[in-house]
C-alpha cells in the first residue's frame, strides 16, 4: 500500500537500536525502550503561509532524522510499524 502523506507532514519508519551495549551485555526487548531515531518513508508537499503560498518541506525521503519519545502517531502499514508527524516535530537531521 502507497501512503503520500498531505501538507506538512512525515511518514517515519523507526531505526532499530542495538540488542547489545558496548560492554557486550545483551539487552532484553522488555528493557528496551522505543528508539527515537527514524528513516523518512515519505514526505507530504510542504504547508501553506498566510498568504496561501506552498512552502517546501526540508526533509526528504531517505533523510535519518531524530525525534521527541511521544512525537507522531503509530500507524501499522503493511505489517510495519510508522510514524506520522508534523515537519515541526523532527528534532533534526543525522548526516
């Protein structure tokens, strides 16, 4: 299924974090906590300004980006876990 998300808003895949720490201790699934780094699935085309101009969206797709533990809202799209967020709740963009 093909989701194009509208104005300014971002579909986010969550980036799995590592099942072990540096030291080497295996860290269980019910001790993790929900990773706040993602993957932009896909992006919308941007919002409109006062005066009814389209602004565009600094993020694109393929961007790793960084967000807030309660930002967006869970979806499930074919079996996979998302996220959709406004552009405004992206913390930032990993290089």
């Amino acid at each position: 299924m093909k989701v194009k998300p509208l104005n300014d808003r971002v579909l986010v895949v969550r980036v799995e974090e590592e099942k072990k720490t540096a030291g080497g201790i295996i860290i269980p699934d019910t001790a993790k906590e929900k990773p706040m780094e993602g993957k932009v699935v896909a992006t919308g085309p941007g919002k409109l300004d006062e005066k009814g101009k389209r602004v565009p969206m600094e993020l694109k797709k393929g961007d790793r980006v960084l967000f807030g533990k309660y930002a967006g809202t869970e979806i499930k799209i074919d079996g996979v876990e998302n996220l959709f967020m406004r552009e405004d709740d992206i913390l930032g963009v990993i290089e």
